[in-house]
C-alpha cells in the first residue's frame, strides 16, 4: 500500500470513529435544547445503522468515498427517520416514551449524586 493510500485508509477510519462522536455530541445538543430525546436516539440510531451499511457496500471503493457515501446516507436516513418518527408516532406515545428517558436519566444520576 502506497503512503498517501495508506494515510487516507487511517483518514477514514478516524473519520468514521469520530461522525459516531459527533452524531451524538449534536444529539446531545439538540436535547439540551428542548428537542425529544425518542426523536434524537431514533435519529441518531438509524443514521449510524445506514452510516455504517453504506460503508460496508462502499468498502469496495477508495477510503475517502466510503466516508463520504457513509456520512451522508447516516445524516440524511437519520434526518428523515427522526422527521417520519415525529409526524407518524402520536404525540401522546412520543411523551410517554420521553418520560422513559427522563426517568432512566434521573435514576443514573442519582447513582452517582
């Protein structure tokens, strides 16, 4: 393996490690900032599911592609999933289902309070 390939073979894999990092930093974020935890997980869930099935059917092709091709089926499936989540689960299930994570949040904090 020649030295640039090499570099973008170790490229992506670290790219791959850290869109997982980051999909849930944004995640993270966008619950603190009042959106519904059952909404981000689904659709931090789906895209780092698609995001990896579309890297193992580009596996074939250059690193740097993978990654590309991977991101961007794990941003758009995870987008469109959480959006087919919030306008097809009744809002009565996705409270009852937010209150699940509330609850499980406080119960580990108070593990560590």
């Amino acid at each position: 393996m020649s030295g640039v390939a090499e570099y973008f073979d170790k490229a992506a894999k670290w790219a791959g490690r850290s869109g997982t990092i980051i999909g849930a930093d944004l995640s993270a974020f966008s619950i603190s900032q009042g959106a519904s935890p059952s909404s981000a997980a689904v659709g931090f869930g789906t895209g780092v599911a698609f995001g990896v099935a579309a890297g193992v059917v580009a596996a074939g092709a250059p690193a740097i592609a993978t990654v590309v091709v991977g991101a961007g089926v794990a941003g758009l499936v995870g987008w469109g999933a959480s959006a087919a989540y919030e306008n097809f689960v009744p809002q009565v299930t996705r409270d009852q289902i937010d209150e699940g994570f509330h609850d499980a949040w406080s119960a580990v904090g108070e593990l560590f309070a």
